[in-house]
C-alpha cells in the first residue's frame, strides 16, 4: 500500500530528505519545500485520506 507523507507544521506533501547522510550516520531528516520544517517527524497518510483533508480544508477557507 503506498502511503504519503506530510509535513506536521503545514499539512503539504512536499517533504524531502534534508541531508545526504540522513538515516546512515544520523537520524533520518526531513525538509518540508512549503513551510521551512526541518524534523524526524512527519505524518503517514493514505492518498485517498489526503485528498479528502486537502477537498474538506479547501471548504473551510471558502466559508471564512
């Protein structure tokens, strides 16, 4: 199954590894293009759970 990761800061799907050696003499980072977001951390996602978040955000900054 393949899954998506996102940034925990803006929601994006645009994570990227940070550096070169990540994961073989550090802890594996992650770079977020969107927001600036540098971390091990991320969120794992289903793409059909991402689309509906991405469809019901898009909503709720309609109606504001």
């Amino acid at each position: 199954m393949v899954r998506i990761r996102i940034c925990p800061k803006c929601k994006n799907a645009t994570l990227k590894s940070a550096v070169n050696i990540s994961g073989w003499l550090a802890p594996r980072m992650y770079e977020c293009k969107s927001c600036g977001y540098i971390g091990s951390l991320f969120i794992e996602i289903d793409p059909e759970d991402f689309k509906e978040i991405n469809n019901s955000s898009e909503v709720d900054t309609d109606t504001k």
